[in-house]
C-alpha cells in the first residue's frame, strides 16, 4: 500500500498538486510572491509532462533498453516465463470471461515464441487482482488455451501481488527443477525493472520484450499540447523508473 502512494506522489499529476497545495498554503500566510512562483512551477511541471514529446522521449528511452525486438534475435531455453499485466479475470454476472487489456501483447508474444521453439515450458506467473475473479495466471492460462498452446507446458504462479513477488515465486518453483535461466516476456515499459528483480534472485534472463508503444511520429506543434495519453505515459515511465531505482 505503501509504495502504491509513493507512486501516486511521484508522478506528475501528483506532484503538481503536492506543488499546488504548497502553493495554496504559502498564500494562507500571505507569502504572496513565493506563492505565485509556486503555482506557476505546479502548472509548468504538469503542462511540461502532459505533452507528447516529452512522455514519449521518456517511454521511449526506457523501451529502447528492454532487449531484442525480434524473435530471431533470441536462443532457446527450456523454460519462458509470462508475467501478468495484460489480462483480468473473469467477473459474473457482468464479464463472463477474462478481458484483455493494452498490455495484452504479452500473451500473443508468448504464443509466438513458443511456436517459434524458443521454450518448451511456460510459466504463467500472477495473482489475484481485485480487476477480476480468479488469479492472473488461471485468466491466461485460458487465453492461451484458445491460443492453442497445450496445456501440457503451461504452470501457474498464482501467489505474487507484484513485479517482485512475481521473480520471488518463480524462482522458487524453477529451483526445484534446477533451472537457472529463462525468457522472460513483459512489455517493453515494464522489462529493465523486471529483469533486474528476476535476476536479484539469482536467475539468468534473457529478456524478450514485447508491448513495444512508442513509435517514430513527425513533429508538429500538437504534441507540444497537453494531452491525457502523454500525462498517463509519463506517470508510468515514472513508476518504473521508481521501482527499477528502489528494487
């Protein structure tokens, strides 16, 4: 709970009120000009981190250290492992089944590896959400079902709550089989601090990012314009910049 209002904090949107709320209390003492320049630093601090150009440097530099775009690029090892984040699980009586979100790419780029012979086993590593009934792990396992990969080389970690429970519990399970390195699939956003938490237990990862978001996109005066896309791109930038430092 804890780290979840450290990252509130941290992004922009929430450091800017923290500024403006500095703001309002140095005009209650009647600190007028420090409380002018203080309001004036909360709106350049939002406006500067809600525009396109900005958010997508910030996505982009951290994406362009997450490892090889290409499936060609990576060898084979005995076991992938595929961390939660891209899928919910069902809810009755309103979602009958498991929903895919925006960091959906994981699964179909799993399913892609293993097709191409880079694991002969998968690990569907996360667990329960109060998004949906059920564990992360249990959601995809039935995704990748329909996916066609057999359920023979799929197991579950259902007991992580996060990115280190997650590299925590798989450890643990591949230590009784006596593996020492895997494919790791995550979104491109997510990987350097995933990489870094896996190995912290001991594990060789070889990344294999997927989820790729940022593109090259030609300059025009628009994405120098606040915009509530690019506020929410560099809250998450910010977020894994924050785990990847204190992880």
């Amino acid at each position: 709970m804890f780290s979840k209002w450290v990252t509130i904090i941290i992004s922009p949107l929430g450091t800017s009120l923290c500024f403006g709320f500095v703001a309002l209390t140095l005009g209650f003492f009647a600190r007028w000009r420090l409380s002018l320049r203080m309001a004036v630093f909360a709106w350049a601090w939002l406006w500067v981190w809600s525009m396109p150009v900005t958010s997508d440097a910030l996505l982009g530099w951290i994406e362009d250290q997450a490892g090889p775009r290409q499936i060609e690029a990576l060898p084979h090892v005995k076991v992938m492992v595929l961390l939660g984040g891209g899928i919910s699980g069902p809810r009755l009586p309103r979602r009958p089944n498991p929903d895919l979100n925006s960091s959906a790419d994981r699964l179909w780029h799993a399913a892609r590896l293993f097709r191409a012979g880079k694991a002969s086993q998968i690990i569907l590593s996360g667990g329960s959400l109060n998004t949906g009934d059920g564990s992360e792990a249990e959601a995809m396992r039935q995704f990748m079902l329909d996916l066609g990969i057999p359920a023979s080389v799929m197991s579950l970690e259902s007991g992580s709550e996060n990115t280190a429970g997650n590299a925590r519990l798989t450890a643990e399970m591949l230590a009784k089989q006596g593996i020492t390195e895997i494919l790791l699939v995550t979104s491109a956003l997510h990987m350097p601090r995933a990489k870094r938490l896996f190995e912290k237990t001991g594990l060789v990862v070889i990344p294999a990012p997927t989820d790729f978001e940022i593109i090259d996109m030609p300059f025009g005066l628009l994405r120098l314009m606040p915009d509530a896309n690019a506020l929410n791109g560099s809250a998450k930038a910010m977020k894994e910049l924050l785990g990847y430092w204190v992880g």
